[in-house]
C-alpha cells in the first residue's frame, strides 16, 4: 500500500515536471520572448501602440489605462494576450483581424472597447461576458453580416451608454438584436446594405440620446425598410443624423416621414446628395413639423435651387439652419435664393460655412428679418462682395448680433468697421483669418460691440481703432510687436503667435483677467509685471525663448502657483531656450545652484567660512605648538644634516683640536646671574682648595661655552648651538622654571635631546643641574626626554645651603671630567 502511494507520488512529479518543461506549457505561463513590447505609454499610462506593423499583441506594462492598438497587423488576439490588465480603461483594436473567445476575459475595468474594421464574422457573445464596466463599444465594419448569433450579445452590457455597429456586409437586423441594451447616450448603425429589417429590432431603447443611420441603399431602394427603421429610433427630443443618403425623387425622401410623425426636432444630414425635387418633397414632408434645427454637413446639390414648389409650406419652427461644406455642381444655373423668402425669414441663426459663397445679395439678406447669427466663414467674400451683402453699411439685419466672417478674403479693417457701424445689437465680430495688414487710425464700430476676433492675420501695429467697449480680444497669429492702446473694459487678451518681447504693460487693461501669450518671444516676466495688471487670473505663456534667469526661475516654480495667477496651459511648455546649458529643460524642473542664483553672497559666506576656519586653524596650531614642533623638527633636519657634514669633515682629520671647550652650558638668561656669580669663576678660574691640593688635576680650569659670550654674531641661532655642542665635550643644562619657560631655551634643550638621543650621538649624557626644586610635572609634555632624564637620579641640585655647595661643585666637576678623562 506505501508503496503505491510512493510509486503515485513519483509519477505525480514526473508528471509536473514534464508539464513544466514543455514548451507548450512554457508559453502560457511564463513571458513569451517572442512576442515584441511596445513602449509608448506616456506618464499618464495612456500607451499609443498604433501602426507599428505589430502582428502579435505587443507587451505593455500591466498598468496601463489606455491601450491604443490599432492599425495593426494582429492576425488574432490570443486567450492570453491582454491578460493582467485588470486597469485598463480603453482599448482599441481598430484595423486588425480577429479575437479569440476569451480575449477579454480579465478586462474587468474596461469602459471603451474598439473592435472597428477587424475581420469579425460574427459577435459572439463571450467577448463582452465579463465586460460589466462597459461604456462604450465599437462594432463597425465587420464582416458580420447579422448582429445576433446564437444568443444576445449585448446582455451583460448594464452599463453601456454608446454602441456603434454595422458595415457593408450586414444584411439583417432580427428582433432581439440589442436585447439587454436599454439606455443609450449614442447609437450608430452603419447599413447601407440592409436587406431584412424585423420591426422593433431598434425599438425599446429609451432615453436615447443621439441616433446616426447610414441607410444608403434602403432609401434608395427599399423604403419600407428605411421607414421601419426610423419608426423605431424616432423621438421628438432625440437628434438624428443621417448619413450618406442620395435622394432623388420623390418615393427616396418618404422614409422621412415617419420620423415627421414622431415631431422630430433636430435633424442632420451628413454627406448628402439631393436634387432639386427631392429637396421640395423634402420640405413638404416636414410641412407643419416643429422641427428646430436643420443642419447638412457635406452636401452635394446635384439640381438647380428651384424650390418655389414648396413655398407653401410652413418652416416657421425653423429656428437654426446649419450648411456646411457644400457643393453646387452647376454653379452657373443655379437660381437666387430671393424666391425662398417662406424659408429664410423664420430661422435666427444661419450658417453657411466653406460653401464657396462669394455674395449674398443685398435683397436676399433683406429677407433674413429674424437673422440674430450669421456664420459666413471659408467663403470668397472680399471687401467689395461683404459690402454688397451688408447692402453698403445699410443692413437690414437689425438684429444680428453676431457676425462671423472668418476665413474670407476680406482686407480692410475701416470698411468692416463701417459696414457695420448700424448694427446697433452687434457684440461679436470674427474676422479672424482675412488678409488685414493694417488698421486705420480710428474706426467706427457699433457701441455694442464686446468680441473681436482679428487672429490669423498680418497685422503689424495696432491703432486705437479697437474700440474701447471690447471684453474679449484676440489678435492671436499676427505679427505685432507691442500693445499701446488702453482697453479698459477688456476680460481676456489673446496675443499668442506675435512677436512681443515681454508682456504689454497692465495698466493698459485694468480688467484684464485672461491672457494668453504663447509662442512669442518672450524672455521672461516677473511678479512686477504680473502686478500691473490687477485682476489677471488665467495667464498662457508658454513656449516662449525663455531666458532662465534664477529670478524667473524661481518666481515661475514658487511665486506664480502661490499668487492669484493661474498658469493655466501645461507646465511643460515652459522651456528654457537659454542659457545654453538648460536649453530644452523645461522650467519648472530645472534646479538652479545656490553658486549661480547668488553670486554675492555665496562668494562673502564662503571668504567667511575660509576666514573661520583658517582663524580657527591658526588658534589650534598656537594651542598645540605647532609652530615650535614645525621649527624643532627643521632645525632637527638641518642639525642632522650639517652634522652629518662636520662628521665627514672630521673623519678626514684628527677629531680632537675640533673639541675646543669643556662643556657647553645652556642656560635661561634669566638665571645668567647665576651663571656669572657661580658657575663661571667657580669652574673657569683656576682655584686651590684644600681637598683640591690632593688632586693636581683639580687646578686645570676649564672652559666653557657660554652663548653670551661665546657665539658667533650673525650665525643662525641653532647653527651656534649645533656648533657649541659638538665643539663642547659635554653639555650642561641649567634647569628652573626660567629654563622651562623661556622659548629660546627651548631650542637648545630641544635640539640637544636630539643631538644626545639620537643614534648618531656619541652615547654622552647631558648633565642637569636643578637651580630650583623642580618637579617633572612642570616640565611641558612635550620636552618628553628631558622628563624622562628627570625621572632618573642622574642630576645635580644647587643646594640653598652655602656648606653643601662644596659638596656640589665637587661632584659638579667629577661629572664634568669624570667620563672625559675615561674617554682619553
Ligand atoms: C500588414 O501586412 C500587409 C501584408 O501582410 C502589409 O502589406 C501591410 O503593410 C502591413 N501593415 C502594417 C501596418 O505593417
Ligand atoms: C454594400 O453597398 C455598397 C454601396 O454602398 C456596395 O458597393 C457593396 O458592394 C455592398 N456590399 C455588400 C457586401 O453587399
Ligand atoms: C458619401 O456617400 C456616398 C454614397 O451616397 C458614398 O459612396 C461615399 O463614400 C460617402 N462619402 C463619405 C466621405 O463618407
Ligand atoms: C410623393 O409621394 C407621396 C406618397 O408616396 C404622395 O402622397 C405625394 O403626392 C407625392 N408627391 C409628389 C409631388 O409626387
Ligand atoms: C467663427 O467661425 C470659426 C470657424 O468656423 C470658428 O472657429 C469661430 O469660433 C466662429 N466664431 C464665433 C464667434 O462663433
Ligand atoms: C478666433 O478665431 C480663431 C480662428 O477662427 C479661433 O480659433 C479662435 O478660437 C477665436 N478666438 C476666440 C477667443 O474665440
């Protein structure tokens, strides 16, 4: 039986190992060296890995938060591709092949997911089934051509809010299509190629915020379809655009009548093309319809602009009328717009923009009475036609309070400012991006007028024809240098893309509170410039030649964000163009040295500190006598080597005639007294005494070196010591406190401890004589062998008793001559 269960457990190993070691257990595991990274993940985890010819998912680090990856050429994406990246927000796999079934199983944060343009044949379910947190999916452009399989697929989407799906190739939508979808902010079908429509597919999803249909084919060909359709997504609240229609007669514009019954009120038309038959039907089908905004985006038409066969119909709710990017194919038949009078005298706001409009006669804008917005911008409108438009200063367009011309061939600022002059409701003109290189003296704009956009031009100066009532000025992308004239009432200033060199002054603008400045060439600005203008709160100035002085540095790393002034473009496009060492550094990051911000008083703090320490040094090196160590050891350097010398010398001849004194006494000039009294005619003059008489030898005097007397004038101190001693046949030292005290002293008895202790001496000691009861502690430390001297009984004290000094003297001499006549 333990022998099964061993024999089990081997095979149970071998088993694991096995499995471990495979290479296909190996790839699912661990890292696949082969599958290739992709590092564009920038600071906020958002990582572009689009169109990078990838063809496996590339690896990305588990915390990203946007993965983009499309446009690709990613055959399949694998179980186990996107596993880890339980943070991800936002994929996109747009522009790829295909998806395995449980791709996405581990995406539980995902919100926005893109599987637009892949090889997708038919949904399945089992992508979306963990996918709770989903918001928004992109399903367009696949070879599916049915949107339900074998179940729902959308069922477990609770949370999505905006779904797009469809393409060329879907063919049917069933019933239960979007079962599970309930609320949408945006739905998108693209079905040009729908074939079979089951009623209520698209039904039942209420709110639903926006509603873009391609139905290209089944408005041409098959209406009930179209119709079926729009009955299903049409609510009065919920915009619709339809895209890609090509309508043409009559039957082709029926469809829209379903959504004329539900009393829609907005509708689009993006990249439409219609005839002029279609058109009238068009507006009969709304006939009474409180539709409030038209708007075609991209329009083709393809007829002649007769459309009286519809002026009786009611437009009336017609408040807003978009045209944007149209195109007349036939130009020159195309009739005026004076007969349309039924629908141009209702709407208060009108755009026609880059319809290559180059007038609208003086008549025909008679007739926009209700006109409040008129947006004529990316047209050919020139000084000559706008004046024809605006019948010469005389408009009727009372109303208009707001003009748009931007994008237009317009040059002259005086004639604009006549044009409008009557206006009297006028408060914003846009004549951004016209040819103006200058401006006149003066102006005559309406009274009303707050908004002024004149950005995009060539201006080079301007003059105090701005007129003084301007809230918001923009006169970004000119070439101006300076700003002279004082806007009082003005709220926000845009100068970016001119030339300034610093900032206007403030005064100018006591109410400026927003100013935007970027891509100048500024160099800096302070707190004193910014101080001028009293109420600025939002300031835009980056790329600018930044010249990254320590105050601008400082000021804009600590003193703008703790201000009112809020910078309010991001901090990394402040960068510093000089000097050249933090070129391309961006401001905010660069840390400036305290030796280059503060030149001054880096330089006095650190002559301060050197002065410190060097005050400091010198105390230390007087407290440890250093200099005297410093002296002692050249004067012992020097002693060695002269003596070396003299020994060379002496060597060459007979040693003796160089002795030429007894002793060599070294003593304090304090005790020279005793020197003289004592000492000297005691020894140097030859004396009988009575015990004396015994010993013949006792009459010799003998000489000795006295400093006083016997050096050398103008010789080297220690030279004469050095000398003294080797010319003296023994060495005596007259120790008291004197002796200890005195400096000069020091150097003889120094340098004799050398001469005595050191190797090279001849082995003599120095004989001490004790003026005073000294005690060795009284010795400084550092005569460290004269006390070791002192702590050996070899020295002699001056006895203060007179009848004891025989007895010194005696012993004195013995001394001196004892060893001496040994040595002889
Ligand atoms: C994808 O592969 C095709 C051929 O297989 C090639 O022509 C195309 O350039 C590739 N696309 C990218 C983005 O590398
Ligand atoms: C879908 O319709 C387009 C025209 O919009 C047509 O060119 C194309 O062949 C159709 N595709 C399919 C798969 O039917
Ligand atoms: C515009 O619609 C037509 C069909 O009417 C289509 O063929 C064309 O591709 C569309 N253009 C764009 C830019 O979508
Ligand atoms: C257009 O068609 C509708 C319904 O098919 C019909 O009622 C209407 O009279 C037609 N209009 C024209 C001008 O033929
Ligand atoms: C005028 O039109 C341009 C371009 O269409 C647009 O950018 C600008 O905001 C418009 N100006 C106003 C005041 O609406
Ligand atoms: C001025 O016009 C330009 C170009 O049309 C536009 O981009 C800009 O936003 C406008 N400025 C303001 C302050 O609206």
């Amino acid at each position: 039986m333990r022998e099964l269960t061993n024999c089990h457990f081997t095979f149970f190993l071998c088993i694991c190992l096995l499995l471990l070691l495979s290479p296909c257990w190996g790839q699912r595991s661990s890292p696949d060296p082969e599958r290739p990274s992709c590092n564009g993940c920038d600071l906020r985890l958002s990582c572009d890995c689009s169109h990078k010819g990838f063809t496996r998912v590339p690896m990305v680090t588990d915390h990203a938060l946007t993965l983009d990856l499309s446009l690709n050429n990613i055959s399949v994406v694998t179980d186990d591709d996107l596993t880890g990246h339980m943070q991800l927000r936002a994929l996109s796999l747009h522009g790829n092949a295909m998806i395995h079934q449980s791709a996405f199983d581990s995406l539980w944060s995902l919100e926005n997911l893109d599987l637009s343009d892949n090889q997708l044949t038919a949904l399945n379910p089992k992508w979306f089934s963990e996918l709770g947190a989903l918001q928004q999916l992109n399903l367009l452009n696949n070879p599916y051509s049915s949107c339900v399989g074998s179940a729902p697929v959308f069922e477990g989407l609770v949370r999505l809010r905006r779904l797009a799906f469809g393409g060329p190739a879907l063919k049917e939508l069933k019933r239960g299509a979007l079962s599970g979808v309930t609320q949408l902010d945006e739905l998108t079908v693209h079905a040009n190629n729908l074939t079979r429509y089951e009623s209520g597919a698209l039904a039942y999803v209420w709110p639903l915020g926006h509603v873009s249909l391609s139905l290209h084919g089944p408005f041409l060909t098959n209406t009930a379809l179209a119709s079926a359709v729009l009955r299903d997504v049409s609510y009065p609240e919920t915009p619709i655009i339809l895209e890609d229609l090509h309508l043409i007669g009559n039957q082709s514009v029926q469809p829209l009548r379903e959504a004329a019954k539900k009393r829609l009120r907005h509708i689009t038309f993006r990249n439409l093309s219609i005839s002029d038959e279609a058109t009238v039907n068009l507006l009969k089908v709304f006939d009474g319809v409180p539709l409030t905004s038209l708007s075609v985006d991209g329009v083709t038409l393809t007829g002649e602009g007769r459309w009286e066969a519809a002026s009786l119909t009611d437009q009336k709710s017609i408040d807003e009328f978009f045209l944007r990017n149209a195109v007349v194919l036939d130009v020159f038949k195309f009739v005026s717009f004076l007969q349309l009078k039924f629908l141009l005298q209702y709407p208060r706001k009108v755009s026609v923009i880059n319809a290559k409009v180059f007038v609208m006669p003086c008549p025909t804008s008679g007739l926009l009475v209700n006109l409040q917005y008129l947006d004529m911008s990316d047209n050919l409108l020139t000084d000559m036609t706008l004046s024809e438009t605006l019948c010469d200063g005389n408009s009727p367009l009372k109303d208009l309070r707001v003009l748009n011309i931007s994008g237009n061939a317009l040059k002259s600022v005086s004639m604009m400012s006549r044009l409008v002059a009557k206006l009297h409701k006028l408060t914003h003109v846009d004549i951004s991006r016209n040819s103006y290189t200058s401006m006149p003296q003066s102006c005559s704009w309406p009274s009303t007028l707050r908004y002024l956009n004149i950005s995009g031009a060539k201006l080079t100066s301007i003059t105090s024809c701005l007129p003084a009532s301007l809230e918001v000025l923009d006169l970004s992308s000119n070439d101006l240098r300076d700003f002279t004239v004082a806007l009082p009432a003005l709220r926000e200033l845009h100068l970016s893309g001119n030339k300034f060199q610093r900032l206007p002054s403030g005064i100018l603008f006591p109410n400026l509170q927003t100013l935007t400045i970027q891509s100048n060439t500024l160099n800096m600005f302070s707190r004193s410039d910014l101080q001028s203008y009293k109420r600025i709160q939002n300031l835009q100035a980056g790329q600018n030649k930044f010249v990254c002085s320590c105050d601008f540095v400082a000021f804009l790393q600590s003193g703008i964000k703790d201000g009112d002034v809020h910078l309010t473009d991001e901090e990394d496009s402040y960068i510093c163009d000089s000097p050249l060492y933090l070129q391309g550094k961006s401001v905010g990051q660069v840390h400036l040295s305290v030796v280059v911000c503060h030149r001054v008083l880096f330089v006095s703090v650190s002559c301060g500190v050197a002065l410190c320490v060097w005050v400091l040094v010198c105390v230390l090196l007087w407290r440890l006598h250093a200099i005297w160590y410093l002296k002692m050891m050249w004067a012992w350097l020097r002693a060695k080597h002269s003596s070396r010398r003299r020994r060379r010398l002496r060597d060459g001849e007979d040693s003796e005639p160089l002795l030429s004194f007894d002793a060599f006494v070294s003593y304090s000039e304090r005790d020279a007294s005793w020197v003289e009294t004592y000492l000297v005619p005691e020894l140097e003059e030859s004396r009988e005494t009575d015990e004396g008489a015994a010993n013949h030898r006792t009459a010799r005097p003998l000489t000795l070196c006295l400093h006083k007397r016997d050096f050398l004038p103008g010789q080297w101190i220690v030279d004469n010591i050095m000398s003294a001693i080797e010319r003296s046949r023994r060495t005596v030292f007259i120790l008291s406190e004197n002796f200890v005290q005195f400096d000069w002293c020091r150097y003889e008895l120094d340098f004799s401890h050398f001469w005595l202790f050191d190797g090279d001496a001849g082995g003599e000691p120095a004989i001490l004589i004790l003026l005073e009861p000294l005690s060795k502690d009284d010795i400084p430390k550092r005569f460290c062998k004269l006390r070791k001297l002192m702590s050996s009984p070899t020295y002699l004290e001056w006895p203060q008793e007179e009848d004891r000094r025989e007895e010194f003297w005696r012993s004195f001499r013995n001394a001196l001559r004892g060893e001496g006549e040994e040595d002889d």
